[in-house]
C-alpha cells in the first residue's frame, strides 16, 4: 500500500465516522474503539481490492456494498440509512 492510499484509506474512516455518528437512522454506530477497528479493516480490504480508489470513491464503495461487520441491534447484517439507499437506487 501507498502512503497516499493509507492517507485515503483514514481519510475516508474520517468521514464514515462523522456520517454514521450524526445518521439518525443508525443510532447504533457511535464510533467506539472495537466498532472504529472494524470499521478500518473493511476500508482496508476495500482499498486493498482497488489500490486506484481514493477517499471519496472508498466511501461510495463501502456504502454500495451494503454489508458491514457493524451490525445493528437486531443483527440483520445491513446496513440501512438514506445514503445506502441513494447508493443502491438506479438512476
């Protein structure tokens, strides 16, 4: 990995933290140690698949596929807030 892809790789943990804390459809993501690890490790297996991506195209990416280790409460295994649903409408 790059310097500049582990700047966009944090980068981008950066803004999914500050969007998933103020996301009021998911209350469950509050951005604790175990939860922020998590988190890193899906960016990293995310840019490690694209070494091209940078910060924005990450972020878009993690939201389209839709799935994370972050579950909800009820441990339905989606992740399910207004940008995923924007990132997974057609058009």
């Amino acid at each position: 990995m790059t310097p500049e892809l582990a700047a966009d790789v944090l980068e981008a943990l950066l803004l999914l933290h500050e969007e998933l804390s103020a996301d009021p459809e998911a209350p469950w993501y509050v951005g604790t140690p175990d939860q922020t690890q998590v988190l890193h490790d899906e960016l990293w297996l995310l840019a490690g698949a694209n070494p091209e991506i940078n910060c924005a195209a990450l972020v878009e990416r993690w939201y389209s596929g839709g799935r994370s280790k972050l579950l909800p409460v009820n441990c339905t295994g989606e992740l399910v807030s207004s940008r995923h649903q924007m990132a997974l409408s057609p058009g």
